[in-house]
C-alpha cells in the first residue's frame, strides 16, 4: 500500500509524490527548523528521469535534500555545527531506507516542541536528510539509476572516466564537497545478515579470521540468511580505517573479478 502512514503507525512505502509533499509541507510548516531544497536547485545538477507529483503531474525528477537544524541562529552558527548526513536510497528498489528517512524527518520535527532531546539535537546539529538520494529509482523502485548501479558510481574501484555518471551519485558529491561531515549513514534492504560488533573487539585473537566470532556465536558456518535479491557469500573486509566487519552483499551474483569490490560496497 502506498502512501503516508497513518497516525496508528502503520508504516508504508511511499510513492515519489508523496514523499516528495510530505517533505514540501514539513519544510512549510516548520519554517524555523527545516529547509528543503534540491540537487538541481543547490547544486545545478541535471535531473535523471520523470516522475509524477501528488498531483498526478509529471515533470523531471528532483533530488530533495532537507536540513534540518534551529535556524534562528545566523549563517556562522548554523555552519559550525556538527553537520550529519543520511541518505535514504541509493538503490531504489531498497525502499525501506526512504521511509525510515522520511520518518526521522517528520519525528525530529513534531518532536521538537515537546522532547528536550529533540530539541536539543536540533538546536545544536545540523542534519541533512536526501530520503530518496536515487529519485528517479525511488519512483520507479528499480536499483538503478537509468542503468547504472549509483552506488557504483563513486571514484573509488573504479576506472576514470566510467564514474559519477548518475545524478544520484553526483548529488552524494555536492553534499560531501559542501559540508563538513562527522557522520554518513546510507541505507539499504532487502536482505539479512548476521555481522560481528562494530568495530571488532580489539582481543580477537592475532591470526583469527574475520568470520570466526560470528561462528562462534551462531554455532554455524556464518552463512548469511538470504531473503531475496542475491546475497550470496560474506566475505571479511579490511577497511581503510582499520578495523573489520563481515559483509554480506545485497548486490546480484557476479563473478570472481568483481569480488573485490562487491566485498567493500553494498
Ligand atoms: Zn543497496
């Protein structure tokens, strides 16, 4: 079922045109705290796609971004405050991400009046929310964005020339080149996987394979519960900031070649 959930909290996906009002009357009745704009607006970005209003209109696909943050201080203040940021799809077809996204913008600010917390976390962060960072995949609930996978996009793994095609992507770029980040969160569905803590426990014996822990603890192999799309193998990943996780990938199945990359990148 498509829509906004009601106000019993039954959660449903949305379509681009509600998601895209939802965010157009948050950012009109709450002035003070939200500010919403697009990739194509802040960042000059083309748009990928058509896609249909709550209206039922159509017209170019536009990648909101909101900031949510206490506005009532002066352009200094408001940039030199922690700023996050969370992306709400890259896949389009990972829809849960986009509610999850969309709800955390309508929590923070109908919660701002009423929970010190809240308004404690607006007053002194800035957070910057694209719910549907692939818009064009979020109306049309495909992966990808006209063809290519925008989360391999980026310039990392990737020959030169053959990135940052997508307007997803590219919206991800502008973000990370206009602010400074302290947190990223990007979400993604479709699939399930046991992982160790995060980051790995600094006694993991000298020696021990990533995937040892979870065995330990699940008593199995560690294999990875599939649930749809095609999540095929984990895989131990060393990441650049040193520490370790077991990845399970929400990728489709792809050959030998490729291993590397689907291994760091979900
Ligand atoms: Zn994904």
């Amino acid at each position: 079922m498509d829509g906004p959930p009601s106000h019993g909290r039954a959660f449903a996906y949305y379509t681009y045109g509600a998601a895209s009002s939802l965010l157009q009357s948050l950012a009109r009745d709450y002035p003070q705290l939200a500010s919403l704009t697009t990739a194509q607006e802040a960042y000059g970005l083309r748009s990928a796609g058509t896609c249909t209003d709550s209206a039922g209109h159509q017209g170019p696909c536009l990648n909101h971004i909101i900031q949510i943050s206490n506005r009532s201080a002066n352009a200094a203040v408001l940039s030199a405050r922690p700023q996050i940021y969370i992306s709400g799809a890259l896949h389009g077809d990972e829809q849960v991400g986009i509610v999850t996204a969309l709800e955390l913008c309508r929590w923070l600010l109908t919660r701002y009046a009423t929970d010190d917390w809240v308004r404690r976390l607006v007053d002194t962060r800035m957070v910057l929310i694209s719910p549907m960072t692939n818009a064009v995949g979020s109306a049309t609930r495909r992966r990808d964005e006209l063809g290519i996978d925008p989360n391999r996009d980026f310039p990392f793994d990737q020959s030169a020339g053959s990135c940052m095609q997508t307007v997803t992507a590219r919206t991800v770029n502008e973000i990370y080149r206009a602010h400074l980040l302290q947190l990223v969160v990007t979400f993604h569905g479709g699939m399930q996987a046991p992982r160790t803590r995060y980051p790995a426990s600094p006694r993991r014996p000298a020696g021990e394979t990533p995937r040892a822990p979870l065995r330990r603890r699940s008593g199995t192999t560690g294999a990875p519960t599939r649930t749809g799309g095609a999540c095929r193998a984990a895989r131990p990943t060393t990441l650049r900031c040193g520490t370790w996780r077991r990845s399970c990938l929400d990728t489709p199945a792809r050959g030998a070649s490729t291993a590397r990359r689907t291994a760091t990148r979900r």
